[in-house]
C-alpha cells in the first residue's frame, strides 16, 4: 500500500479551488476494517451453524422447559381418562362439581346457555367419554370455554364428565357403553371398578 501522503489530486479547477489529498487509510484503521469483515464471517458460522441459536431451536427448548415446568395439562388429561368410571359416587360428587363451576354456562339442568346443551344429541367436540375429558381438560378457549385441566383436580374432572354423560344418556337414551367407546377410544368400563355402576 502506498504510503505516499499529501499527495494532491489536482481537481481544484473543478471545484471552486478546493483541492484534495489523496492519503491512504493509516494500517491501524484498514487492519481494524479487515478484522471486523473476518470476525463478522466467523461470529456469523459460529452463531448460526456451530452453536445453532435459530430461533426454532429456542423455542423447542423453551418448550420442552415448559412441558418439564407445567406439565399439568398433559398429566391432567392422562390422569383423567386412566381412572375414568361412571360410577354412583363420581356422579353425585361430579353434580356439586358441576353446579359449582358449570352451571353459569351451561345451565342449572345442563339445558345450556353461554354455552351449549348437554341434553341433546349435537357435540362440539365429540360425544365419546374421551372426547368430553377432552374439552373439559383443555377447553376451547377461543369459544369461551375454560380449560378446567388447570382449575380442577384430575379426579373432578372425571367427576363432571360422569355427570354429564349419565345425564347426556338419560335424556337422550343413547346407551352408556355406546358413549363410554369401545376398543382404542374406549375408556375402562364402569363394572370393572369399585362402586356401583350407573345408568
Ligand atoms: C364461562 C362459560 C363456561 C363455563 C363456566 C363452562 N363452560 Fe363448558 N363450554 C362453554 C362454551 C362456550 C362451550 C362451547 C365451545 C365451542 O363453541 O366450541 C362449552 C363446551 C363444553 C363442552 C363440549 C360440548 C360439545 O358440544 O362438544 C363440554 C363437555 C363442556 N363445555 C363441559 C363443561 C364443564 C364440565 C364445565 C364445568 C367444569 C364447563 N363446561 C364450564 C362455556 C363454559
């Protein structure tokens, strides 16, 4: 690199006469410029591939934290079709739990309101016993209604939906064992557990 300074470039004519040195960078500065592309090319790999901090990848791993921190939706929901029985006493506790919690949305008599009938033949969501643990555990928050997962225990909610099924069969006539499923939707039967069975 030439060193050559105070050079003039000779273009004052041009200019108004004001003239112009043509003096090279000092090596502190183009070096500085150099290591700054380099280490940019370097941080770039190293941030990107080596270390792989996308955006994709924190999110996985906050996820993963999440799950490992709360894991009480997914446990809720396992909890909740494992010991599932409609039984005398599930019901029974299962109405106070519906009449305390329940009954603003969907009606002193299950007959509905805010949200819907639990009286008819038309689910939302599904009619099998897996599918109302379903909606009860993880709600549809966008329509209004609550993910109880987080609110109640995995045995009230197993309480509640054994009111609303035998009362969902009762009005309806739709045979017990027909909502309780059969084969791989099918939640444990009823008889097989203590208490007595209903409907
Ligand atoms: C704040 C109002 C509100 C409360 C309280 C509420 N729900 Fe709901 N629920 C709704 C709404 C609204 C829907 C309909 C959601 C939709 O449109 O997808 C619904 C839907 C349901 C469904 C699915 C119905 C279908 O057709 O598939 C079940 C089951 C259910 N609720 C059970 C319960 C139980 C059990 C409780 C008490 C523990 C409860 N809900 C409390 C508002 C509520």
């Amino acid at each position: 690199m030439s060193k050559d300074t105070n050079r003039l470039l000779g273009h004052a004519d041009e200019a108004d006469g004001i003239d112009e040195y043509d003096n090279p960078l000092p090596d502190w500065w183009v070096g500085l410029f150099w290591f700054t592309v380099l280490w940019a090319v370097g941080y770039g790999l190293w941030y990107h591939v080596i270390g792989d901090r996308s955006q994709a990848r924190r999110l996985s791993e906050e996820m993963t934290a999440a799950e490992a921190r709360w894991p009480a939706q997914a446990e809720a929901l396992a909890a909740a079709a494992a010991d599932f029985a409609v039984t005398a006493e599930a019901v029974a506790a299962g109405e106070a739990v519906f009449q305390q919690n329940c009954v603003v949305c969907h009606g002193q008599n299950l007959e509905g309101g805010i949200g819907p009938t639990f009286l008819d033949d038309e689910w939302l969501h599904g009619g099998q016993a897996k599918d109302i643990l379903t909606t009860i555990t993880q709600g549809v928050p966008a329509k209004g209604m609550i993910p109880w997962g987080g609110i109640l225990s995995p045995e009230q909610i197993n309480q509640v939906a054994a009111y609303v099924i035998t009362k969902n069969s009762e009005a309806t006539g739709r045979p017990l064992g027909d909502i309780l499923g059969s084969g791989e939707d099918a939640v444990p039967d009823p008889s097989g557990s203590a208490g007595d069975p209903v409907g």
